[in-house]
C-alpha cells in the first residue's frame, strides 16, 4: 500500500491544486476588476503563461517522465 511513489504523487498533486486555485482566483478577480470587454495586457501579450491548466498538464507530464525513466532505468 505504501509505495515509493505515494508521497512524491501527493506532492504533485498538491502543486496541481495550488495552480488550479490560483487560476481560479485569478479568473475571478479579473471579472470583478474588468468590467469592460478588454482582455487584460498580461493575457494578451503572455496567453500560454496564464493559462493553469496548461501548467497542470506541465508538472502531471514532468511527474510522469520521472516515473517512466526510474523504472526504465531500473530495468537495466
């Protein structure tokens, strides 16, 4: 049940759900203070780095690499 990987897993998925509210709050935030049709300058020049789902994907792909080559490299 304890396996090597629990802890290191719960680690990412924390960091997950720190971006997710982060992003959250952020969207929200935006449309209380942007009562026009604008898009914000951050989102308009940066719109990948604002994006948390696009961060989620990044650290859920780099925890699973690192799973992938441990047991790769286990393997030899």
């Amino acid at each position: 049940m304890w396996d090597i990987w629990l802890w290191p897993m719960v680690i990412a998925l924390g960091i997950m759900v720190l971006i997710g509210v982060a992003g959250i709050e952020k969207y929200s935030k935006s449309l209380r203070l942007n009562e026009t049709d604008r898009i914000p300058e951050t989102a308009a020049e940066h719109p990948f780095t604002m994006n948390p789902l696009l961060w989620i994907i990044v650290i859920a792909s780099f925890f699973i690499i690192i799973v992938i080559f441990y047991y790769w490299a286990s393997f030899y």
